[in-house]
C-alpha cells in the first residue's frame, strides 16, 4: 500500500476543509487548517500588485484574513494597491511584487520596451471601460470628444489606453484632447466642470451617479473594441521557474473570485470593513455584481474562470500598433501562458 507523505496528507486535508467540510458547514473558513502548518513549512509569500487602491469591487483580495483562499494553497498572500495598471507593472518589474493585476494597454506598452512578460489569468474578458459626459455638454460619439478636456484616472491608467481606442475609432489622437489627471473619483471634477469628459468604468459610473452626477451621454469602449479589462501578469522568468507556485496563486485567486460570485451579498457587507470606499453597503452590492459579470464571457464558461482568449489579445495588439502605441509586431503566443490556470471544477 502507499504510505502517504505529509505534504500528501496536508493537502488532502486542505481540501477536504476546502471543499466538504466548509460546503457542510462545519468548519468556518477563516478557521481554515493552515496546509503549509499541516507540513511544518513556512508560507510561500506573494504579493499582488494592484492597479487601484483596495476598493469594493477587489473585494475577494481583501478578505483573505476572514477567508484564507490562498492560505489554503500555502501561500502569504499580499496586495500592494497603485494607481493605474502602469504603476502594478513598474512595482511588478522594481522586484516589489511577483504578480500584477494590469490592463492590456499597459502590459502592451512594457512589452514593446522589451520587457519579457506572461499574461497569466484573464481577470475581466468584458471591456469595462467608457467615457462619460453631462448631457448638457453635448458629446455623443467620439469624434465630439475634438478640442475638449477629458479626464483620465492617471497618466498610466487604462482609462488612457482605452480612451485612445476610442479615439482612434475616430480617426483622432490625444493630440486632439486635453488630457486631464483627475484620480480614481473622476467625477467630481466632471460635475464641477473641470473637464468636459471623463474615461471610467462600469463601477466608477455607477458610484458617480449615486452621488448625484445626474443624466450623462455614455460611449462603452466595448464598442469598438471588447478587449479584456485586465490581467493577472508575471515576469517570463518567474512564469519559467516558479510554475508550481503560480499554480497555486491562481487557484487561491479563481476560489476567491468564484466566493464573490457565489455569495455577492457577504461580499457587500465585508467591503464596508475592508474597502476604503466600502461604506454603503447597497452601493458595494452593485460594484461587485458589476464585476462579477465583467469576470465571465464564452470562453470562461467553457474553459473556467480566467481563461485567456489569445484571439482577442491578437486583435487587441493590433489596434494598439495601429495606435502607434506600440512600434514593433507581437507574437501573442510568447505572452500568454495558460498552461498555469487550474482545471474547470
């Protein structure tokens, strides 16, 4: 017979807390019987390089103290909050952090310097991304968008990628805008007439309008383009070497997000502790609904949360060529490695 090895056992123990038990009720999962304890080893630490700081709609990151989704994979798991999915790649490739939850325009951009990356985990195949403006400013399409202040949450956001697709549907560039730095709440300054529109989300939206932004014209970037919103992304040599441990980040990170699928309400209510902007608990609900749906498409469907479409990715690399953001051709095949991604329970 088969001795079992306590890494064996520990797993298996793990997954029985994971998967019976917990389902059964009987053991709470902030209890969760630390698998890496169960072995006598120390927990592997990953740090997660966000493009926002922690807010409702992340909110299966923040929990992990209450939840242990990665803890249950033997991993310390961290998130390192930044400002725009240029900042989650530069604190990724300064060595602060091992993943990054980026946005294609910005892995596209690093990659062009020649930076060597993977894209992991497709985290939003929907692209959530839009411009809003008042009513009263009249900006319909985006050929109005001509001569006009537009905000964008950071110079090195994906509201500024996905606002220079919008612009090129029109045959336009930001040579043709102002661009306004306006932060994560780019709303106010919209209401107050610093800008005449503002690139957001589905989410930002919808917080803006619960306080007050009144009727607005929305362009969904989805139109032109329905390019993933963003991915989890790690350096070529950590994908080379440390497979076995991403492996277990993305099912600690597929558990989390199918827990806010699975239990939306709980996740409303944990944010108002965990989210800087968690405060109204109905508010948290519709973010995380939002998100929720923007994390599934046919593909995930088939295959499982996180599933890469590299069909798409191609189509996206090359609208940003034509953008000019990009100054050489990129093989989609050398930037996605889904070969890491659990198997669909």
């Amino acid at each position: 017979m088969h001795k079992l090895s306590r890494r064996e056992l520990a797993h298996g123990l793990a997954r029985y807390l994971a998967v019976g038990g917990l389902a059964s009720g009987l053991v709470p999962l902030g209890g969760l019987v630390n698998l890496a304890q169960a072995q006598g080893q120390p927990l592997d630490k990953v740090v997660l390089a966000g493009w926002s700081k922690p807010i409702s709609e992340i909110t299966n990151l923040l929990v992990e103290a209450d939840k242990g989704f990665f803890r249950a994979q033997g991993i310390e798991f961290s998130y390192l909050p930044g400002a725009g999915g240029g900042d989650a790649l530069r604190n990724l490739l300064s060595g602060q952090a091992d993943v990054a939850f980026t946005d294609p325009g910005s892995l596209f951009a690093a990659l062009d310097k020649g930076e060597k990356l993977r894209a992991i985990y497709d985290v939003y195949p929907q692209n959530v991304f839009n411009v809003v403006s008042l009513k009263s400013r009249n900006i319909t399409k985006p050929a109005d968008l001509k001569g006009k202040r537009v905000g964008v949450y950071s110079l090195s956001s994906g509201t500024r990628q996905n606002l220079q697709v919008l612009l090129h549907s029109a045959g336009l560039s930001e040579a043709d805008i102002t661009l306004v730095p306006t932060g994560l709440l780019n709303f106010a300054p919209l209401m107050q007439g610093q800008v005449d529109a503002t690139a957001a989300t589905d989410t930002g939206l919808l917080v803006g309008r619960q306080r007050g932004l009144g009727e607005v014209n929305v362009m969904e970037v989805r139109q032109q383009l329905n390019l993933s919103s963003d991915l989890l992304v790690v350096r070529e040599e950590t994908y080379q070497q440390q497979k076995a441990l991403l492996r277990r980040f993305l099912t600690g990170f597929r558990d989390s997000a199918q827990w806010m699928m699975r239990t939306p309400e709980e996740a409303a209510r944990l944010a108002t502790r965990v989210a800087i902007d968690g405060q109204n608990e109905a508010i948290n609900l519709e973010v995380i609904k939002l998100r929720n749906a923007s994390s599934i498409s046919a593909l995930t469907q088939k295959k499982g949360l996180g599933s890469l479409d590299s069909a798409m990715l191609q189509r996206g690399l090359q609208v940003y060529r034509e953008l000019g953001v990009l100054s050489r051709e990129i093989a989609v095949s050398s930037i996605v490695g889904a070969d890491l991604l659990p198997i669909k329970p």
